[in-house]
C-alpha cells in the first residue's frame, strides 16, 4: 500500500509539472475493464493530429498497451487521486467515472468534464439519482439518453449540460472485432449483475445455476461483474473450490468479454447490459432470470420514460422466474433447436435507439476537437 501511495503520489507530480497545452485532452481509466470502451476515441483523436492527449489510470496494465501511444500515469491511492481531481488543469476530462462531484471534488481549473457510457442502459434506472448531474457534457448512445437525461434537469433543477448523440463506443469497438465463427456447440454464458442490494442472484443462486447446467452436460462461462471479486468474495471462492476442476467449467476474469460472447451460443443474466451486445452483434437468445431487478435510482418513478432495459427484454428476452430454476436446462435446450430472433429486428432497434452506428468514435473526436477549436 505504502508503494501505491509514492508511486500514485510521483506520478501526480509528474503530471501537474507538464505543460498545460500538453493536457487538453485528459482521460481517467478505473481500470483494463473499461478499456476497449474509449480506446478507439483516443485513437481517433491521435489520428486528427491530437498529441495533447493524457491517460490517468488505476491500472499497470493500461500503461503496457498504451505505450509508445500516448502519455500514461498510474494513479491508483484514493488519497492522491482525490489530490489530482482537485488540482486538475485541463480543457477537456474524460471518463466513464459517474458522479463526478460527489465521489471526487471538480476543479475549478478544468473547463469540461465530458462523460461517456459503458453500457447501453438507461440513465435511470441502474445508475444513481445523481450519477450525471454535474457533467458539463455526456457523449449519448442516442436520442434516447438524451430524453432521459433532458427529463431529469427539467424534473430535478439539475445543471443544463450539452448533451451529444455521438453513438456507443464499445460496441463499435467488439463488432469490429468480433469472429461470428467461433461458437462452441452447447456453450453458455452465464454472466449476472451486481447489485448494491444484498440479495442478489450472484450471491443467491449463482452455484445452483451454474451446477445444474453443468449436470446437463453444458459447458458455461461464469463471468463475474468485476465488482463481484471485492463484494462476493465468499460466493467467487466458493465456485473456485466447486467447479474449477471441471472441464466444462470457465470462469471468465478477462478484461475483454468478446471471446466468452464469441464462443457461446446463449447467454444468461438478470439484469447485465451484456445482453445487449449478445443480441445486437451476434443475434443468438438470451434469457433472462427474473429475480431482484437492478434500480439504483431513488426517484426512477419521478421520470416517466421506459428503460431500454425494459425494452430490451420485452423485445428479445426469455423470461425465466427464479422459483423456476428447474426448468432452466430444458429452456437452454429449447433455445439451441430454435432461435426466434429475427436479424430485421435486431437491425431496427440498433437504428432506432443508437446514433453513429460503426462511426461513433469519430464523430465524439471530431465534436471534441470542433469544440476545442471554436473555443
């Protein structure tokens, strides 16, 4: 600990000791996880001639690949990254980090803080009643966070923001690279939600499902939410002991979820926005353990907008009630014989609901750097 803190606190120096034209751009990366949602944005940046692009990141690992890239911090002790978002000098901060202003101070030497999505859920119902209240823009999936979040600062008095379509990055970034190919015969991923409730279907039934479908002669993925490892870590060293020594059991702790979307041929969840880009680019079932819904937000009732989590699962889910566990196996053979998704469909809600569809990450750097420029 005492390493991370000298290490976080020299790499803090270095960074306020660089040239501020140096620091237009300033991204914050929580860890590898988040990764592939806003690589292509900062290469898309690079490649319109941006060189005053700066990574802070809690993550070694991020530092290795962005090498000979760009420039790269590691600031991972609480104390000091709570220094650094104080002190920050910048013209644009970027991040995936909800609740700026809540979790860490904004500073006044920072002209924008710029927010983009993980997920393609809505604003809310999975995220707090406060997640996006002080963001100076949010980069959208598409119109429809746009709506929600409009709502929310007309309902709540929350700031006005500049809210941009500018479209998902990170399922532009699997779709690219995405082998349709590769899927394995009877291979399921099983990937739950976390949740702040207490009771939730990882810590609940995540060993019965993932042994009675092994029973079944299935081979499944368990891919816990990074969350789970510091939450659960009861339940993962449980299913360690359980189920590591099957051959028909993987658990997945890759930072990329695209070779366990790649290999199987259903996935299961309760509430994960997985299920989103199981469906948009590879077109294979899903279903759905109806158990504890994900809702995060106090006054999700103050905002009358269907969730496209809602959507989702009316359109494309199999709904399996809890009390119904046993039934789970026949459902996942069922599925296998026939797949009723239709790719018009799938097709359609992609137009309908996300903005710059292949193209996203080009159009937010071209907007950020138009904005930097009529500045």
């Amino acid at each position: 600990m005492l390493k991370i803190f000298f290490e976080s606190l020299i790499n803090l120096i270095k960074f306020v000791n660089i040239d501020n034209n140096k620091k237009e751009f300033v991204f914050y990366s929580e860890s590898k996880f988040y990764r592939d949602h806003f690589v292509d944005l900062i290469l898309n940046l690079k490649k319109l001639g941006q060189n005053n692009i700066i990574l802070i990141t809690s993550d070694k690992d991020d530092i290795a690949f962005f090498k000979g890239i760009l420039t790269c911090f590691y600031i991972k002790n609480y104390f000091i990254l709570s220094i650094f978002f104080k002190i920050l000098n910048c013209k644009f901060m970027i991040m995936t980090l909800t609740d700026i202003g809540n979790h860490f101070a904004k500073s006044k030497l920072c002209k924008y803080y710029v927010y983009f999505f993980h997920a393609i859920a809505s604003t809310h119902k999975i995220y707090t009643h406060s997640a996006f209240k002080n963001y100076d823009i949010i980069l959208s999936n598409g119109e429809y966070q746009t709506k929600e979040l409009t709502l929310a600062e007309e309902k709540f008095n929350f700031p006005k923001k500049e809210i941009v379509n500018s479209g998902y990055f990170f399922l532009d970034n699997i779709k690219r690279k995405a082998n349709l190919k590769s899927k394995k015969k009877r291979h399921i991923l099983f990937a739950p939600s976390w949740n702040y409730n207490k009771s939730n279907l990882f810590d609940d039934y995540c060993i019965e499902i993932v042994s009675n479908l092994l029973t079944k002669n299935f081979t499944l993925t368990l891919r816990p939410h990074p969350e789970h490892y510091t939450r659960s870590k009861k339940t993962i060293n449980k299913i360690k002991d359980l189920f590591l020594n099957n051959e028909n059991f993987f658990l997945d702790k890759n930072f990329s979820n695209l070779k366990s979307l790649e290999k199987s041929e259903i996935l299961i969840t309760d509430n994960s926005s997985i299920v989103f880009e199981f469906i948009l680019i590879f077109e294979r079932p899903i279903i759905y353990i109806d158990y504890k819904d994900k809702v995060h937000n106090v006054s999700i009732d103050k905002i009358s907008i269907k969730s496209i989590d809602d959507e989702f699962k009316e359109n494309f889910g199999n709904i399996l009630n809890i009390s119904d566990l046993e039934k789970l196996p026949g459902l996942c053979e069922n599925l296998l014989i026939k797949n009723n998704l239709s790719s018009d469909s799938i097709n359609s809600f992609s137009k309908k609901y996300l903005s710059n569809l292949n193209n996203s990450a080009s159009f937010a750097s071209n907007y950020l750097i138009n904005k930097s420029n009529n500045e």
